[in-house]
C-alpha cells in the first residue's frame, strides 16, 4: 500500500520551513561568532587568562604586602601583569566592539611587557632580584605569559566581524 500524497500546503509549509531554516542556518556563524571572543575556543583562551589572573594578582600582592621592599619593581610588575590578565580576561569573556577595543590593548600591552621585562631581566639582571610573572619571558609560569599575548592577538584577528562574512 502506497503512502498518501501530502496534502499542497503541507508540501508548501514544510518548503518554506525548510527555507527558512536554511537561511538561519546559513546566517548563524557569522551572527554567532561576530564579536565573540569568549566562544568556542574562546573560552578555553578565557579559562587561562583567568587563571594566570588570579595566579599573577594573587601572587604580586602577597609578594608587595610581604616583602615589597626587596624588589618592589619585579612585584610591581607581578602586579600590573595580573590586573593586565583581569582586563583580558574579562574583555574576551564580554566580546563586542568595544570589549574587543579593550581586549586588543590589554594583549598589545601584555606582549611588550613580556618581551621588554624578559630582554630585560637577562640583560639587566640587577633590575630583578626576584622573579616577576614577566622576567624571563614567563619562565617560572612555563613559559605561558610568552604565548598567551600572540595566542590572544590570533585570536581576536581571527573572529574579528571582517573574518566571518
């Protein structure tokens, strides 16, 4: 026994749905992904931004309450790489035009500090008398504050709205 021919609006309906989720479909990666820093791989960049957040944060404060005096410029420097990593970290998270803005100089910024301290702390090794988050390009943190500022910069080039039409 054959199976019923569906009835003309049936055919008609179910085309047009069909269309309509084609188009939605079509229309999703560049709306879902327009801006947002903080999905997909985006979240695993933003899971390690916070982490080394509150690693550097937590780290430079205790070491400038503690024994500041010994090396306030390398704990300082602990310091503002923490608060760099909290900007990051919740500009990537947020995404956006602006959050995007924001995202960009606190990578920018975590890139040359990295590599201005880390030329720094082998060649004027006396400016450091104790490590930094920065000093030797990340070393004591594996080598992570080197990577994560270009890992960040690729990133962000690489959902940037321009990229996904």
């Amino acid at each position: 026994m054959a199976a019923p021919e569906p009835h003309e609006s049936t055919k008609r309906s179910a085309s047009t749905l069909q269309e309509r989720l084609q188009a939605k479909l079509d229309a999703a990666p560049s709306q879902d992904m327009a801006g947002s820093t903080g999905k997909g791989f985006g979240r695993i960049l933003v899971t390690v931004y916070a982490i080394l957040a509150i690693a550097a944060t937590a780290r430079g404060t205790w070491q400038l309450l503690d024994h500041g005096s010994e090396a306030p410029l390398a704990y300082g420097l602990s310091l503002l790489a923490g608060v760099i990593y909290l900007v990051a970290t919740f500009a990537l998270a947020k995404g956006g035009n602006v959050w995007r803005k924001v995202a960009w100089g606190a990578v920018l910024f975590e890139a040359i500090g990295v590599l201005t301290v880390g030329i720094s702390s082998i060649f004027e090794a006396g400016w450091f008398p104790d490590k930094s988050v920065w000093s030797n390009f990340g070393q004591g943190y594996g080598y992570i504050p080197l990577v994560l500022p270009f890992v960040g910069m690729y990133w962000l080039w690489r959902t940037r709205p321009s990229a996904l039409n």
